[in-house]
C-alpha cells in the first residue's frame, strides 16, 4: 500500500476576504498533523500560507518551507519562521518549483491568486505529459475554483486538453475529506 509522506500545498500569501479560507487553511494544517504528513509549502508565514503552516505545527506536525531568496522579507517574517522546521531557500521561482514537486506525493490547491494558479497549472500539465502522476486536488471553499474549473472543461471540450485520462484534479469541497481522498487515489495508482 502507499503511503503518503508529505503533500505540497499551493495557497495565497494574502488572507483573503471570506474568514473561511483561512480556517480551511488551518484545519487542512491540522489534518496533516493529525495523519503525520509533512507540508512542503511556499514558505510564506503570511496569508493563507502563514495558516496552514501554523494548523500543522499547532498539532505537532512537521512543515517544509520553499522560497526563493528575494521572497524571504515578502511573504515570510523573519521572527516567524519557526513555523517552519526545514527552511530551504532558493535562487528563484523556477527552482522552488521543482524543488516543491521533488518534496512531495501530492497537491493541493487551497484559494490563492495569479502565483497559486499558475503553480498548479504546471502540474496538471506536467501530469498531461505523463512527468507524474501525483494527485492534484482542488480545494474547492466555498466555491472558489468553479471558474476555473469551468475554463478547464470550456477547454477540454474545445480540444485543448490532451490526454485527459492524465489530467483528472480531485475537487474536493470539504477541507476534511481532502486528506482520504488523497491517500484512495494513491492507492489507487499504485493498484493500477
């Protein structure tokens, strides 16, 4: 059976404007904890970002920062990285990704703006080209992905997404159900 060791999560470095985003944060935070998965994240101690970290390491839980050096007074307060128990700084955007995609056995997509979008864009396409096949969840609160995941089937249908067999996100409403589905699909692809 496989088992999942750490989930990479994707979320803004604001707060957002629906107290929700930031209590899922958390409680996906605790979650972790709770089932001994280490979070590899952005770094951030601000923001959704700062909340998650905070719900794993509220629950005795273990968390990876990634950030690029010039991030390091942006998104992260310096007195508040010890949220994080392994601080790992890079040269840039292109290697905290990768970097980030090493560290973990799955995705998850919490609310967030342009940079969120952008980094779970490049694993739905990374798996459309069979690079992995991790599974990628949309943390669906209260609603927030359904634009986009009405572009992504606007897009499918069209044509535009290829091999859609590889590119089939999780959309999961509830914060609590994201931790079990992770692990069924994981189960799941190593039965496969």
């Amino acid at each position: 059976m496989a088992q999942i060791q750490s989930i990479c999560v994707y979320c803004g470095s604001s707060p957002g404007h629906n107290p929700l985003y930031i209590k899922a944060a958390e409680q996906l935070g605790a979650a972790f904890a709770r089932n001994h998965i280490r979070l590899v994240y952005g770094g951030g101690t601000k923001g959704l970002m700062g909340a998650v970290a905070r719900g794993v390491k509220a629950n005795g839980g273990a968390v990876t920062g990634i950030i690029p050096h010039f991030l390091l007074n942006k998104e992260a307060a310096e007195e508040e990285l010890a949220l994080v128990d392994d601080l790992i700084v890079t040269e840039n955007m292109h290697e905290r990704k990768r970097r980030m995609f090493e560290q973990s056995d799955a995705f998850v997509t919490l609310p967030g703006g342009i940079g969120t979008l952008e980094e779970i864009a490049e694993m739905m396409t990374w798996a459309q080209l069979g690079h992995h096949v991790k599974p990628l969840v949309y943390a669906n609160i209260n609603g927030f992905w359904n634009p986009v995941l009405t572009l992504f089937d606007h897009m499918k249908a069209e044509g535009f997404i290829h091999s859609a067999t590889r590119v089939k996100p999780l959309v999961i409403d509830m914060v609590e159900d994201i931790v079990p589905q992770i692990v069924t699909a994981v189960q799941t692809n190593s039965n496969a």
